[in-house]
C-alpha cells in the first residue's frame, strides 16, 4: 500500500460509479454494510465498531464518532433524529459536494446504520440550497432506495425502519454549525446556543439527535465491511483513516485529495499536487479554511492529522487546503478571510460580532501602509481575546488566520507598518511606481502620458516619478517602450 | 438534588447541580459583571442568550473563557473571575462593545440609569482605540406613540426580545440581519407602528441601553402649563405612588402619595387628581356588567358571553385585538380609568368649573406607556380633542420634578383636589395583579348578595403566581375567578376559552409582569424582582390604610352619578364610559 | 427493481450485477463493449462536460462504435477538468483529462479505434480499497 499516497475511502465511489443508479452501488458491496448490521449485530456491536476504528468527524471538529452515536443512543427519547451536515460553508471547500454528487448512497446507507444504532427512524440532510446538483442526486437516491426497500419500514425484513428527508440551507456559513443548523431547521433563526445540551442530548425539536458531517457518513460503510481494524491500521495514532481536501491555490494539480491521516503537507503539495505553478517559490499553506491558520516551509513535513494541525496553529477544518507562493501576501490573506468571518457572523455574541469587524478594519490599514506598531500589538490582543471569549466555533477560530500569519510572516507585517512595503507586491496601495535609470533613455513618453505630471526630466536623460503625487494608474508603465519603468 | 462542589477565587461552595457559576458566585458576595443576562426570580422570566460575553471567567482546564451566566457549576471546578486573562478579556470585550455605540450620553434618555454607561465605568474604559477608523452599525429611528426605538444604540442583548416574545407571545420583536448590521426589530425592519406591539412597554423596561425608550411628552406638558389660556389637571394612577420614590433615592416600597400631589401642584397643576377615582368608576361599571352577564347566565341564558374578562389594561386591549379579534365580544366595554377620567374631567368637570372643552388639559401620569397610545386613539377623542391630552409615565414625571429643582424627599404630603381626588382603597389595589377583580369581587359581592362584607381582603387572588384560578363563594353561587399577568399567560387563559375549556366566569388579565406596578413606564428594576415584590406590598398597606375599601361607598362616585350619569350602564355611561374593539389581525403590513 | 427483503435478497441481485459487470469487462467476450464514464459532478459539468457526453453518445453511434456512455461523480482531478475515463475490455481503464469535443473525437479515432495513445492521459496516483 505504499505506491501511491491517496487512498480512497471516502471517494471510494466518486468517479467511479452512475451515483444516479443505485444498481452500480450495489455492484460494489452498496448496502451490505447496512444489511450486515441490521441481520448480523446489535446496535451495541455497531457502535463498538465505530468506537474501535477511531474514526473522527470529518466536519472540523474531529470529535469521535463512535462516542458520539453512543451518548445519543444512551439518551433516551421517543423519537431521536440522524442529521447529516452538508452545509459546507467553506470558501473553495467542495469535498461534502462531491461526495454528495459522486456517491449519495453512501451517505443514505450510513444515516441508516447510525438511525439503527442509536434507534432513530428519521434522518434528515441539511443540504445548501446552492447545491443543485447534489441534491438532485441525493433525491433520485432516496426514491431509489426507497423503491427496493432499502429505506422505509421494515428494512431487511428486521422491525428497523428509517427514512430520510432533505432540508435546505440558504447557504449562511455558520448554519453549519451544528445548533445552528438545528435552530435553522426548526425554522428559527440560524444562530448557534451554548452547549451544553449537546444535540445528542437536545437537538432537533428538543430530542437527541447525532450530528455528523457527509464525509464522516461515508466512510462508515466500509468500515463495518472491512472491519475497524482494516480502517484503524490506517493514519495515525490519534487520526484514523484518510481525510479528503480540496486542494487549491497556486499549485499544479489542484483537485480533490484523499490522503491517510499522517501524510505530510510536502507530500500533498509536492507529490500530489505537482508543486507551485509556474515554477515559483512555495511561501505557505492555509489549511482549515476561515478558522484554519497560514503554515510555512517549517511545517510542510508535519504529518497532518487533527491534533498536529491544531499543535502548528491551524486546524484540519473541513478540508480546505490553499497554497499560496511568493506572490501572496499575507496579510492579504489574514485580510480576506476576515472579510468572509465579518460577513458570516451571525451577530449574536459581540466579540465575534464587533471584533472581527475591528480586525478587519485594522488589517485594511496595515495593508494600506496606515497601521502602527500599536495596532501590531493590538491586533494580537483583539485576536486573543475573540478566540477566548467567543460563543461558537466561528469566532473562536475566526483570529486564526491572523495570528498565524502574525506568528509564521511577522516581517511581512513588520515591513507593512515599518517601511510601507508590500514585500509580496500585492498591496496595491503600497506600490511605488520607479524608473530603473540605467533602462531609461530619455524619450519623454511617459512624462507625456502621466495625467497628473508626476514625472519630471529632460530629453534624454533619466527621468524621475514623484511618488507623492503619483496616483498609480499605470499609464507611464504601460507607454514605455524601454521597460524601463517598475512597481515595487 | 444533587449538589457539586467547587471552587470560586479560591473559595469553597458546595451548591445545588445545575447552579450556573455566575449565580454560585453571588452566593459568595462575588459579583460578576453581566450585561446581556438577565433573571427576574420567582416571575420564572429569565434571559440567557449568552451572547455579550462581558461576564467571562477563567476555568482551570478550559480551553477558552466560560461566561458564567450561562455555564452550569461542575464538580471539581476551579473557577477564577478576576485573573489577568480575566479583566482583559473583559475590558477588550466592552471595548468592542462601545466601539459600535453612539457617545450620546449626554441627551441621551438612558443616561444615568443606564446598565451599559455604568459597565463602563465599572471596567473603567477611558478610551476606546481606534475608535477614528471604526465604522458603526447604523439603523432608521423609529418613533411610535408609547416608544422609540434607536437601534444604533442596541448592544444585541435580546432581552427585548425575550420579553415580547417568551413573556408576552406578541412576536413583535426578534433579531434582523446578520453579524455586525445585526440588530433586534420587527421582522422585515417595518416600523413598530405596523407591527403586532401592543405598547405594553416591557421591552423598554429591560432594555439595558437607550435603545429603546418612551416617547418623552414632557416637552408639550411644559407647553401646556406655561398657557395661561389653559386648565391643566393631571390624574395619576395607584402605581404609580408605589415607584416613584425610587426615582429620589427613596427605598422600593415606600409610599410618596402625599409628596407626589404636593409635587405636582409645585409643578403648577391647577387641580391634582387621582386616576383611583376613576377606578372606583370602573368598578360600578364592570362591576354590574359582571353582574349582569352573570345573573342572565344562571338565568340561563345561552346567548351571554362568559367568561368576562377586565378591560383596564390598554396592552391587553391591544393584544387581543391583534390576537384575538374573534372574541372581541368577550371583554368588558369599559374603558380603562384614565380614559374614563378623561372622559368624566372634560364633561361633567370641565361644566362644573366652568372651562371650555378645548381650554382644559388633562394629563395623566402612568406606569403604562400603552396609555400612551390609547389617550391618541380616535375613539377617545371629541371633534379631535382628546380626552386625555398627554400621558406621562412614572420615570418623566420623575424628570419633571428633577428639572423643577423640588427635593422631593423633603415636600410636605399634601391631599389630592376634590372632586375627582377622592377613591376608596378598591381603586388602589388596581396597581397590582388580581387587583381589579378583588375590587369588582368587593362590590360585586355587595350588590349582588345585599350583604355586607365582613372581610374585604380575598387573600386567593393575590400572588405572583403568573395563572392563579379562585371560587368566590356568591351566597351560595360559586363564581370562578382566573388571573393572569403576562400576555403569554393572557394568551394560555384565551386560548382555553376558545377551545370550550374555560371553567372561569370572569378573568382580570394584566400585561405587566406583577400587574401595573410592573410596568413599562415604571422606575427601572434592573432585573431586581425584590423592587416589584416591593411596591405591591405598598400598594396592598395604601388600600388598607384607607377608611372606605368599596368602589360603591365612594362618595364622589355616588354624587357623580346622582348629578350626572344616572346610573351605571346608563345611556350617558355608556356613551363616556364604555368602548368597542376592533379587529387589527390584518394591520401588518410590510411597507 | 424487486423488493430487497432480506440481505440474500441483496447479495443475490450484487452477485448478478458483478458477474454482469465481468462478462461485460472480460477481452474474450464477444458482448463485451467499451465503458465511457464522463465526470459529471458539479465542475465537470462547469467545465463543459455536458457537451462532452453529448458529443460522445452521438458521435459513437454514427460511427458504429458499440459503446456504454455513462455519467458519474467527481474524479478529483479538477485541474484537469472535463475528464473522462475509458474502460476497453480486458484492458485498465485509462482517464483523459481537459476534454472537449476535438479531444473527444480524437480519443475516439485515436484510442478507441486504434489504441493508439492520445496526450493528456492522467496517471493513476491512489489506492482504493480494494487494492
Ligand atoms: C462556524 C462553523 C461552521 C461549520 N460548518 C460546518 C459545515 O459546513 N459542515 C460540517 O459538517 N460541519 C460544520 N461545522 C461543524 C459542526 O458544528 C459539527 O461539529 C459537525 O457537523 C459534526 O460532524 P462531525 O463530527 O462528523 O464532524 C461547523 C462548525 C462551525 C463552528
Ligand atoms: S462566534 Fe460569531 S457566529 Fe458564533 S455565535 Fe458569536 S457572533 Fe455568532
Ligand atoms: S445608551 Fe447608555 S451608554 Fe449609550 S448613549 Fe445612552 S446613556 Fe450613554
Ligand atoms: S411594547 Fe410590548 S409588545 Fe411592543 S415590542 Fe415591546 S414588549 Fe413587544
Ligand atoms: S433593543 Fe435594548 S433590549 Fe433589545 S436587544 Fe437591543 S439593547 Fe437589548
Ligand atoms: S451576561 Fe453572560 S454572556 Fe452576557
């Protein structure tokens, strides 16, 4: 097993079979895992396996699954609820799609496993609405499983039934948290309330209900095919199995990854990915999405896993992975997903609701040349105390990015605020437009052209931009013949 | 129950399990400053949102900060509330918070009872920094006749929200839009005015901040006083004696009757009445509808609406007009005491001094800012006059008194003017929840059974219990009594009435959490329920330390009608003194 | 489809599907036909992959090429996008990235008909479970 780096697990399917057939799932073992547990094991076997593969959420967490269904199943209700998280609100995040695309009856199959092991008859799929195509499979699935008997009453001839319904979300990032997107699915506003209760105590209409993401789902299938001890042979000692990420930025091949937990950063980026476009130099990597953190080269030989990604300041998330080259600018970066956290937040505490608004205020000056070794200071405090002192999972990880690229890229900011430079080039407000002299031979072009006569010289010899006055427009650089004008 | 044990600053509690830490920590005399939190105890009206994380402690082990307003006390747990990490993130937390609100304490309504003006003096913010390049959060005003809303000033704590919608089960209020535009309004950000509000006030009367306040009408009070052209008489309602002293240090509960007329005459009031005459009105006309619904029912009667239910409360006037327009046959027609005030003042009053309809002012003062909005209703007026010119509540009388340099510790107490000064302690008690019906019940009683009361009190309809039910023994006939204060409670009582469930005969209902003496435009309580316990207790001492205790042993109320009415439910009474509904299920409107 | 009632019922209808599934994949099968999987998850079909499987069940059939086109999920290779995989009997199925309609036909005319290689051939780099 040691050829390739990807394993698919989750993927197992995507790509490979008609996910509008449910024909071809069953070709490829679909269905026998349910069969195998609703004929063959109790509900106590069922989670015990779960338990012993070590398998953990996959929607950020990282939570064990085992334990999860066990809480909700030792939480007694008359009725009890199986929810499958497929709000993935991450910017550039798209694994939970494809999965929903590729391979719907994976998930259905496991929402029916998890339904009979906690003893729920009901599942419902939170999908986001601007998944048209997911969904659609996802319904001709369910009918399809329906038709054959695979959902509804009596499955396999057991007293076991369970059916499963879509709910849509109108696509707000943190409906994906999960009290969230019960309050959203009981027709509520769509903002998080303390736990505990935990939805496996309190959830969707004040009964149990276990909450995983769509990823977890599908990789519960084959491991009560092929055992917990197949699965737990693979990852690391806390991480098991594989974990897909939608690798993306300036690598070759961007694309959808399943690696074992524990490959490293290098091997995704360099081996998988192909390495950086163009030939250009790797500068960091943005695991975990908005709540993740920025790592360096001093990090690309960490094996990745939930615990050693959280040790390194970022997060394993949902799978998001942006690698970025020399051309990035970092504080840019911290800046953009700032901007996503201010328009996600849902208001309700004000940490996150006032102090990523300051953040991101404070971060538009610094990349605008106006920031101060103060608001460095303060930058760093803000961050500390939204992460402390937030509600929910946003704003407890939303400083994440900026505290990574204050720890990992701390002389890129210093030369924000020091020297008013942008050393990546990206910061349109601190470019200097310069005249190399050796290039420049005097023709007057430029001069000519520049609207606010920010360019002085005589005929033929070396001119000058006054970068006072220099509005940045470019228009002397696109003129010269010579290239002998440049940003820096 | 089960109890934990832990360890607040490094002191020892051992407290009953679902206790939260904030709560642990009181009993300790630890104070944890909370915003967003807040608990009326015993009235089972609790806000927990969690949300403005300025009441955030450290606990050992926790990977962040836990607010303890909302955290349960665990075994084992050591919890410090003033570390480093502590005051830091306290005051960094509040500097955002200020960070997004106006600095206008200066004209600002709030200011100086204001839970967010004094948090920041007790974290001891001076500067907010970066506040030059901070943007804020902006919104419309939006003005109403009871209340005013200026939600650049709303901090998100929900406690307005909680009240109208957990309390209250108006709905008017929730919260819009999303992170830092977020803000609590009625849905679609319509004005309250087309809103489901019934102006019962108990959103501002916990709303921490300026952001939602009373419409002020001090400003048209002073205009009225200083024409010579006009008469100007106020009347004042039984709750208001109870509160108002609160308002110049006095303690919650004293009595400041005699001192709140000798204030308003200092204000230049020509004649100082009590809206409590009116009261004793009102229960000469509820009092024999009651009876008259009542004896046509064990006539038997088919056609008789029962049970009857109170109509003094113009919240709950406009609650079930919203609500339950279906059943707006059911409530007593008569109006509320200050309407009935106004009504009696500009007619029989007006001719007996001799002014002219349009030359006399009435001004009311209340606890209620629904007043507000039922002294403007058109019903109420004549050729566009109203009635009532201008309600006050409670705290704007407090300011007008403030701004005339009275000390009004120091006043002599003085006795209201007669005629309309006189009332008996029934009108008293209708400042306190199952006080209206304990009244009707004493004169009801009376007339009906031709006996004399040996004991006025009927100690079963009073408490805080939000739904208490009594039988009244009526000389044989058991007559089921139900109360209820709280619109939420209200809506429970109705609801059973619309199902065919209801075994009640007559129901006093209340929007205000303890009945008027918890109202909208009362002193703020600061979510001290000891305040509201307080007053009642003061309003229950006023009615025993009157002589006469029966609205119909008022001897005004008789002359009134010998020289005037007839009597009650005569065709005069009927025009001044009684009302209709009207259906408002279909005013919401989005515009 | 039958009602599945118990797991035989299941393991019945998987037996058949494979051996179905084998007969069709196996050289020496005289039914055996080629297997066309066009990636058709929601960037596949950003990237024009409708037009792709348009164009193949078409041009397949006018050219008498007895083929079995069909859709299925997301392959991971979003660089790469559309992509197709092509499964000749007895053969590895082989997937062609960045395919339009030209690169189409040029697998038809080159690969198909004549096994002839055809750029843009995207190796395979992962396990899968069953391997
Ligand atoms: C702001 C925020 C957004 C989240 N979005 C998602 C999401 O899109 N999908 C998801 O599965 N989990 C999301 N989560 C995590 C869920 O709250 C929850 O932990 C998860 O669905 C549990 O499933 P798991 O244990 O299988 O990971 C989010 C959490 C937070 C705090
Ligand atoms: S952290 Fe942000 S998203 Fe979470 S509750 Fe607070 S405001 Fe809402
Ligand atoms: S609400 Fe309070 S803090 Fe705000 S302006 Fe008014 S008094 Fe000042
Ligand atoms: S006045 Fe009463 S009904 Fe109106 S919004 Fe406030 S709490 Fe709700
Ligand atoms: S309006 Fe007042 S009570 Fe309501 S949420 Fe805002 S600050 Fe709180
Ligand atoms: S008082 Fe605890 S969060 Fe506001």
């Amino acid at each position: 097993m040691t050829k390739y780096k990807q394993i698919r697990i989750a993927l197992n399917n995507c790509g490979v079979i008609d996910p509008e057939n449910i024909e071809d799932y069953i070709a490829r073992d679909g269905y026998m895992a349910l069969g195998k547990c609703i004929t063959e094991m109790t509900p106590q076997d069922v989670i015990k396996e779960i338990k012993d593969s070590g398998l953990r959420g996959r929607g950020g967490g990282g939570f064990p699954a085992g334990l999860k269904w066990e809480i909700a199943s030792k939480n007694h209700a008359d009725q009890k609820y199986v929810v499958c998280n497929a709000d993935e609100g991450d910017p550039g995040a798209f694994m939970d799609r494809s999965v929903l695309e590729g391979d719907p009856h994976a998930v259905l199959e496991a929402m029916a496993i998890c339904g009979y092991s906690i003893g729920a008859t009901k599942g419902l799929i939170y999908i986001r609405a601007e998944y048209p195509l997911a969904i659609k499979r996802l319904k001709i699935a369910i009918d399809q499983a329906r038709e054959v008997g695979l959902l509804g009453k009596n499955i396999f001839g057991s007293k076991f039934d369970f059916d499963i319904e879509l709910r849509y979300g109108a696509g707000a990032f943190v409906c994906g948290e999960e009290t969230s997107l019960i309050h959203s699915m009981e027709g509520l506003r769509g903002e998080p309330t303390i736990k505990p209760p935990f939805p496996a105590e309190k959830g969707y209409l004040g009964k149990p209900t276990n909450v995983n993401n769509v990823e977890t789902y599908a990789s519960v299938p084959i491991i009560i095919r092929k055992g917990a001890s197949w699965f737990n042979k693979i990852g690391t000692e806390k991480s098991k199995g594989t974990k897909v990420f939608a690798l993306a930025g300036k690598v070759n091949n961007v694309g959808l990854v399943e690696v074992p937990m524990g490959t490293t950063l290098r091997e995704v980026i360099f081996e998988i990915g192909g390495g950086i476009q163009n030939g250009k130099k790797f500068k960091a990597v943005q695991t975990g999405g908005p709540s993740g953190g920025c790592l360096t080269e001093k990090h690309l030989d960490t094996p990745i896993d939930f615990d050693n990604l959280v040790a390194a300041g970022s997060m394993m998330g949902s799978g998001g992975m942006i690698v970025m080259d020399e051309d990035n600018c970092m504080v840019s970066v911290a800046k953009f997903y700032l901007d996503f956290t201010v328009e996600e937040s849902c208001g309700k505490c004000s940490p996150c609701r006032i102090g990523n608004k300051r953040l991101f205020e404070l971060l538009e000056r610094i990349t605008k040349g106006q920031g101060t070794m103060d608001d460095l200071q303060r930058l760093r405090n803000m961050s500390n105390v939204i992460k402390d002192t937030s509600l929910c999972g946003l704003g407890q990880t939303s400083p994440n990015p900026v505290l990574s690229t204050l720890d990992n890229f701390y002389d890129e900011y210093l030369a924000h605020v020091k020297d008013h430079k942008c050393p990546a080039g990206e910061c349109k407000d601190l470019m200097k437009y310069f005249i190399i002299a050796e290039n420049c031979v005097g023709c007057t072009a430029c001069a000519r052209v520049c609207p606010v006569g920010a360019i002085t010289g005589e005929k033929k010899e070396a001119h000058l931009i006054n970068s006072e006055t220099c509005i940045k427009c470019g228009a002397c650089m696109e003129r010269c013949k010579f290239d002998a004008i440049i940003i820096k | 129950m089960e109890k934990v044990k832990l360890t607040i600053d490094n002191k020892l509690i051992e407290v009953e399990k679902g206790t939260t830490i904030y709560k642990a920590a009181k009993q300790l005399g630890i104070d944890i400053p909370v915003l967003c939190y807040m608990n009326l105890e015993d009235l089972g009206i609790e806000n927990k949102p969690g949300g403005c994380r300025i009441c955030v402690v450290e606990v050992e082990g926790r990977r962040n900060l836990a607010p303890s307003c909302s955290t349960d006390c665990a075994e084992g747990m050591v919890v410090n509330t003033h570390s480093i990490r502590v005051i830091n993130a306290r005051r960094t937390v509040m500097e955002f918070i200020l960070s997004d609100h106006p600095k206008d304490c200066l004209t600002c309504a709030k200011s100086g009872n204001c839970e967010l003006q004094d948090m920041a003096v007790k974290l001891g913010i001076r500067e907010i920094p970066g506040q030059e390049y901070a943007a804020m959060s902006t919104y419309k005003m939006d003005f109403s006749p009871s209340l005013i809303r200026e939600l650049d000033k709303c901090i998100m704590c929900r406690r307005c929200e909680m009240m109208c919608n957990d309390f209250q089960t108006v709905g008017a209020l929730s919260a819009f839009k999303r992170g830092f535009e977020a803000a609590v309004g009625p849905a679609f950000e319509m004005d309250i005015e087309d809103s489901t509000c019934t102006y019962c006030g108990q959103c501002v009367a916990v709303c921490p901040t300026g952001a939602l306040t009373e419409k002020d009408h001090t400003r048209e009070v002073i205009n009225a006083l200083s024409d010579p052209t006009k008469t100007v008489i106020v009347q004042t309602a039984p709750a208001v004696r109870a509160a108002l002293g609160e308002e110049f240090g006095l303690k919650p509960g004293t009595l400041v009757t005699g001192k709140m007329v000798a204030a308003l005459r200092r204000l230049g009031f020509n004649y100082v009445f009590d809206t409590d005459f009116a009261a004793d009105l009102t229960i000469m006309e509820e009092g024999t509808e009651l009876l008259g619904r009542l004896t046509k029912h064990l006539n038997g009667d088919k056609e008789v609406k029962l049970p009857i239910l109170t109509s003094c409360c113009p919240a709950w006037v406009n609650f079930f007009e919203h609500n339950f327009p279906d059943m707006k046959e059911i409530p007593s027609t008569a109006r509320s005491p200050q309407q009935m005030f106004g009504a009696i003042a500009k007619t029989y009053f007006a001719d007996k001094i001799k002014v002219k309809r349009e030359d006399l002012v009435v001004i009311s003062i209340m606890p209620c800012l629904a007043k507000k909005y039922e002294a403007q209703r058109d019903e109420f007026k004549v050729d566009g006059n109203p009635d009532v010119d201008f309600s006050l509540s409670t705290r704007e009388l407090a300011h007008l008194i403030k701004q005339a340099n009275l000390d009004f510790k120091s006043l002599p107490d003085e006795d209201f003017d007669k005629p309309l000064g006189e009332s008996t302690g029934a009108a008293v008690i209708f400042g306190v929840t199952g006080g209206v019906i304990e009244a009707a019940v004493r004169t009801a009683y009376e007339l009906q059974t031709g006996k004399k009361l040996e004991r006025v009190e009927f100690e079963q309809l009073r408490g805080m219990e939000s739904i208490r039910k009594a039988t009244i023994d009526f000389n044989g006939t058991p007559i089921n009594i139900g109360i209820a204060h709280g619109l939420g409670n209200a809506r429970k009582l109705l609801e059973d009435i619309k199902a065919g469930k209801s075994e009640f005969h007559a129901i006093e209902i209340m929007a205000c959490p303890g009945g008027c003496i918890g109202g909208g435009g009362q002193p703020l309580h600061h979510s001290d329920s000891s305040i509201l316990k307080a007053r009642t207790k003061a309003i229950f001492a006023e009615d025993e330390a009157k002589v006469l205790r029966k609205s119909h042993e008022n001897p005004y109320i008789i002359k009134l009608y010998e020289e005037f009415l007839g009597k009650p439910m005569s065709e005069k009474a009927h025009h001044l003194l009684h009302t209709h509904y009207f259906d408002k299920s279909g005013k919401i409107e989005i515009s | 489809m039958t009602k599945i009632k118990t797991l035989a019922d299941l393991v019945k209808l998987r037996d058949e599907l494979q051996s179905k599934q084998a007969l069709a994949d196996s050289a020496d099968n005289a039914e055996s036909i080629i297997q066309i999987k066009v990636g058709m998850g929601t960037s596949g079909i950003a990237s024009g992959a409708k037009a792709v499987i348009d164009f193949l069940v078409e041009a397949l059939e006018k050219r008498n090429i007895e083929a079995n086109v069909s859709q299925t999920g997301d392959m991971g290779y979003s660089y790469a996008e559309p992509t197709i995989e092509v499964k000749k009997p007895g053969k590895d199925p082989v997937v062609f990235g960045f395919v339009n309609v030209q690169k189409a036909d040029e697998i038809i005319e080159k690969y198909i008909k004549r096994d002839e290689l055809v750029e843009g051939i995207i190796p395979v780099n992962y396990h899968t479970i069953d391997n």
